[in-house]
C-alpha cells in the first residue's frame, strides 16, 4: 500500500487529489493532512459519504505547515501509527497554500516556502528510500514573476547548484526590501506579486531537494487556473463567475500531483504544467504549447 501525506487537504485542489487518489488507485493510503482538526473531519466525512470504503484508505493528520511543533508532532504520530522507518510512506504533496495576505510577505513566504521544507525536513526519514516520490504544488505565478525579474535573479532562482542558504538568503532580502504584497525592484525582483515570489523559490527548493535526494523523485506543479478559495475573488471583483474567467474544476487541478505521483514523469527537479507536461521555471509556458526540453 502506497502511503501518501497530503497537505492542504481539507478542501479544494488538495480534497480533489485525494479523492482522486482513492477512486483511481486501490494501493493508495492517503494521509488527510488539515490545518483545522474540525474541518478536516469534514472532508473526512464528505469523503466517506461519497464511499465508504474510503474509511480503511484514509487518516486524518493535523498539520499547520507554518508551525514547526505542529509539523513534528505531525510526523511524530505519523511514525508511531505507521512506522518508524524509511518505507512508512511513499508520495509527500507539499499543497497547503495562502494567496497574497495582509500580514505581508513574511507570512506568505512563511506558508508557501518555509512550509514545503518544514514538511520535508520531518517527513523525509519516512519516506522510501528508492521510490519516494515529493510533489511541491506552486504555481505559474511563479514562473511569471521571474520573467520579471533581473538577470541575475532568473540566474540565481534556476541554478541546478542551489542550496537552501541562498534561497532563503534571497527571501529574507526581499522581505526586508518589501511593502506588504508589493515587492521591491531592490535585488533584482520583480515588481509585483508577493505569492509569485514564494512559489519562485519553492520551485527552486525543488531543484536543491532533487539535488540532495537523487534517489527521490522531486518535483513541483501548477495546477493550473483553478476555481478555489484563493481565486473566486477574483472573479467577484472582475463581476464574472469563475468559468466566466477561465476557471477549471479543483478535480481538474488535481491532475498534474496524481501524474507526479504515480505516473512517470521525465527526472527530477523540474516543473510541470496542468496538463502534465514539463515547463520552463522561467516564463510562462501555457497549456498544450510543446513540452520545455531544457536542462
């Protein structure tokens, strides 16, 4: 049975891939992973009462990505319900998320960033060793703010050779550099979307998590333009519903997670679109165009 944790899960994309997990693959154990323990029950329950037999396939984990204790003690009844050692599990989706907050982009970075390593600095010794396989759910956003950005930005963010001191170098300039969701053109960013940084860098901590685990298989997705949380006010504000504004189903943007996981994607340390192909981390690259073929 393939274990696999789930953050963000609760609703939208990260409900979406589990449920599609469990109706499309029978050796899959899902680990429900929650902020709020409450509405995790919810989604649990949904669940269950679109399939009963879901019940013996899934477990609910109370886990808040921006909170260190909250993410060990995580890891910790994991391990002690599952097992202690490599193996336990089989997929980690980093998928918990928030969009641009009023608290700025410390908090942003915090979630989006801060939140994917958190989870796979505790979760990582559960993994197996030779098939573990790690989906980072970004965004195109962040392809888009480094096509904005300097030269030496788009240089630092798409290095093969980063390391994590010098991601986290670059966020803790921009934070200092920024005002609120706006970020500074100071350091070579782009001008522009405080989400779009936190998910530039998480594409570039998955090109340092492949590098470190080249016996994982590490990569990072959008799920494309979905209709969520984090968007439908967008579509308030424009006066258009969501399919108005192009927006896909959350079951549709499940579809490039459940390819990364269990499907066979080219290498590790890349960045696929929607439709499961590979892009460029770089500029935007949009649905059905050729697949990047880059390094």
């Amino acid at each position: 049975m393939k274990r696999i944790l789930i953050t963000g899960a609760n609703k939208g994309i990260g409900l979406a891939t589990v449920k599609k997990l469990l109706d499309s693959y029978s050796d899959t154990y899902v680990l429900l992973g929650s902020r709020d323990l409450s509405r995790g029950k919810q989604a649990l329950e949904s669940l269950l009462k679109g399939d009963p037999e879901f019940k013996n396939r899934v477990y609910l984990v109370q886990i808040d990505v921006e909170q260190d204790d909250s993410v060990k003690s995580a890891a910790e009844e994991v391990a002690e319900t599952f097992g202690k050692t490599p193996g336990t599990l089989y997929g980690i989706v980093n998928n918990a998320g928030i969009g641009n907050s009023v608290d700025g982009l410390e908090k942003i970075l915090q979630v989006n960033t801060f939140g994917p390593k958190r989870v796979c600095d505790a979760f990582i010794p559960l993994l197996d060793e030779s098939y573990g396989r790690i989906v980072n759910v970004t965004s195109a956003s962040g392809p888009m703010y480094l096509s904005g950005s300097s030269d030496e930005t788009k240089k630092l963010l798409t290095y093969p050779g980063i390391t994590w001191i010098e991601i986290q170098d670059y966020m803790d300039k921009c934070v200092n550099a920024n005002s609120k969701n706006n970020i500074s053109s100071d350091h070579g960013s782009s001008t522009g979307s405080a989400y779009g940084l936190s998910k530039a860098c998480t594409n570039a901590y998955t090109i340092f998590l492949a590098g470190q685990y080249p016996d994982l298989t590490v990569n990072a997705c959008t799920p494309g333009f979905i209709e969520t949380d984090l968007t439908r006010p967008m579509a308030v504000a424009g006066g258009k519903t969501p399919a108005e504004m192009g927006m896909k189903s959350p079951e549709e943007g499940a579809s490039a997670s459940v390819f990364l996981l269990m499907g066979n994607p080219e290498g590790s340390g890349h960045y696929y679109g929607s439709d499961c192909l590979r892009s460029p981390i770089d500029r935007y690259r949009s649905p059905g165009d050729p697949p990047y073929t880059g390094d």
